[in-house]
C-alpha cells in the first residue's frame, strides 16, 4: 500500500460550510492536507521537535498564545489580554501594544451570538469570522443577535448576556456528540429583554446606533464525525511525538482517532509530518 507524506509548521485547521457540512484542511507549511476524505483511513502525525514562531519564524521552545515565542507573545497586540476580554480593551487610553493593528481589527463590525456547543453559550466575532468562529467552537447551532460598530461593545453586551448564560464551551462535552437542537431565536427573545438597561447605557455612550439588533436565519453546522468517543483521550506533541490511527472525524479543531484526539490549534507553529 503506498503512503504519502506532507511536513511542514501547523497552522489552525480552515473550513468551509458547504450546504451545512463542514470541510477541512489541515494547513502545514504551505501545504494544504484536505481532511475529509481522510476520514475512516489511517493518519499518521508526527513532530519532529521544532517549533517556529508564526510571527518571527525564529525557534523557540515552548510555543506561547498558541504559536508565538515569548518576545512576540508580549509585544504584538492579538495576543494582548484584551482579545480574550475585548471589554478590557484600553486603546482610548493610548496603551494599546499596536495601534494601527487595533483600529484594522478592533474598529470594525462585530456580531453578538449565540451558539449551541451542547448547551447554549454567548459570543462575539468579527464579521469576517462568519460562520469560521462557530466552526472553530464545534457549534451545531448559531445565530447572530446584535452587530456592534466596535469589539469593545461586543465585549460589554456579551458581558451582559453572559450573567445569565455561559460565554464558554465545555469542549469535553463538545467532543462527545452531537448537540441537541435549541431554539436559538426563543432563546435570544426571552434573553434580550434582560438586558435592556445595559443596552441602554451602551448606546447612551457610543451612540444609538451603536447595537444594532438583529432578525437572522439560524445556521446549523453538520460536522463529518464517524463515531464519536463515550471517554476523551487526549493527545499532546509535548509529551508524545507521535499521533497516528484511523481518523474517526473532526469537530471544532480537534482531530478525531480511534485511539484519542488532538487540538491541532494548540500546537500552531509545531513543524509535523502527515502520513497518509
């Protein structure tokens, strides 16, 4: 039986919604490693120990804010403590790490969601992230609610919203199976009228135009999954080198084997060769 092989520095899994199914590829180096039709056949992933700054190329030992060195990790703005709390963002206050960076990203349109993960949570993204972030969360179910002018605002309204539903996945629930359908637009009706006031006080701020609520489709995300696992194993580069059996499917960003699964999203900037 022939086998082929590709090496190269992971980068996250990209994907396409393709009547509702999702499509994967597996960027390595500048290769690309389409997933799908992987899916039931032997899969061999092996680092060979290098991992290179995605933003420098310079090699480091331990990869930070998932695959930067730690120069980089400090000084570059996306990787900065307020992408992960965008409430906390302080570029009014001239501190932010990369200015130009923050006005190309954070002053753009975002979107409040909710999504369905295997239970309901809350979520911003940018508008170019539309339906990747969803994707990327190993949501069956999302459906955006408001579109704010700035991340900051995301940040408060999905701070608010989050007093009363979850604004994480719980990924070992995730990975087990496929969420039970939510109706998401029931949902968002009864939440919204809790948080008026807060609504409120943020277009009082940054203008009335600042939320704007929003009447979409739900999107409902199918991800190519054989057989999901009843116990999660996970496998880690760091402490295993290798990572190899029958690819069972992939969800989120995560790698389904027989044998465990991987977060490749973790191991951004690790150099791995592909057997297949």
């Amino acid at each position: 039986m022939s086998t082929n092989s590709l090496t190269g520095h992971v980068r996250k899994m990209t994907s396409k919604l393709i009547d509702g199914q999702v499509e994967y590829q597996l960027p390595l180096g500048e290769h690309s490693l389409p997933l799908n039709e992987l899916i039931g056949k032997h899969l061999s992933l092996t680092h060979n120990g290098n991992i290179n700054c995605q933003e420098c190329g310079k090699k480091t030992k331990k990869s930070y804010s998932q695959g930067f060195c730690y120069p980089c990790m400090i000084k570059l703005a996306k990787c900065d403590m307020c992408i992960m709390k965008p409430e906390t963002c302080h570029f009014d206050q001239g501190t932010c790490r990369e200015p130009q960076w923050g006005e190309e990203n954070c002053f753009v349109p975002h979107y409040v969601y909710l999504a369905n993960t295997t239970a309901i949570k809350v979520g911003i993204t940018r508008h170019t992230q539309i339906p990747t972030r969803w994707i990327d969360q190993g949501a069956n179910q999302a459906l955006p609610i408001f579109k704010v002018s700035t991340r900051l605002q995301s940040g408060l309204v999905e701070t608010a919203l989050a007093e009363f539903i979850s604004d994480k996945t719980n990924w070992r629930n995730m990975l087990k199976g496929k969420a039970d359908s939510i109706d998401l637009k029931a949902r968002a009706a009864e939440l919204i009228p809790q948080i008026e006031a807060r609504l409120a006080d943020i277009k009082l701020k940054y203008g009335e135009d600042a939320v704007q609520r929003l009447d979409e489709d739900v999107v409902e995300i199918d991800f190519p999954v054989l057989e999901y696992p009843t116990k999660i194993s996970s496998f880690n580069f760091d402490k295993t080198a290798e990572v190899s059996g029958t690819l069972m499917g992939i969800k989120g960003q995560y790698l389904y084997f027989d044998t465990g699964v991987i977060n490749m999203r973790k191991f951004t900037s690790y150099e791995v060769t592909a057997t297949y």
